[in-house]
C-alpha cells in the first residue's frame, strides 16, 4: 500500500502550456520528493495589448509518502 498526497500548485510560462506544466514540476520538484503525476486542472492565460504575453496552468502534483 502507498499512501499518496496531492498538492495544488501554479505555473506559467511565457513560451506555451507545456512550458508552464514543466516550470511547476520543475520548482515542485525543489522541496517534493517522489512525484508520481501530475493533472492540469485549469488553464489561463494573460493579455496585454490584444497579445497572449504569459500562460499560466493549475497543477494537482501526487507524490508518494515513504
């Protein structure tokens, strides 16, 4: 048996949504051992002069307790 917790983080990326994807796991990655997956819960992106300038996702990062 494992025991598996989720945490939510966001992300963002000026390049694309796989960008800001990678940029959460990246940073989770930092203090989080053990990830196991990642859902993309929620997409959003920022507009600055009629121009998509930043994308930005919600992440639910699971990673494994030992």
């Amino acid at each position: 048996m494992a025991i598996v917790k989720v945490i939510e983080v966001i992300a963002s990326s000026e390049k694309g949504w796989e960008d800001a994807t990678k940029n959460g796991i990246k940073q989770a990655g930092k203090t989080v051992k053990n990830i196991l997956s990642a859902w993309v819960s929620d997409q959003k992106v920022i507009v600055k002069d009629n121009e998509v300038t930043e994308f930005r996702v919600n992440l639910k990062i699971s990673f494994e307790i030992k």
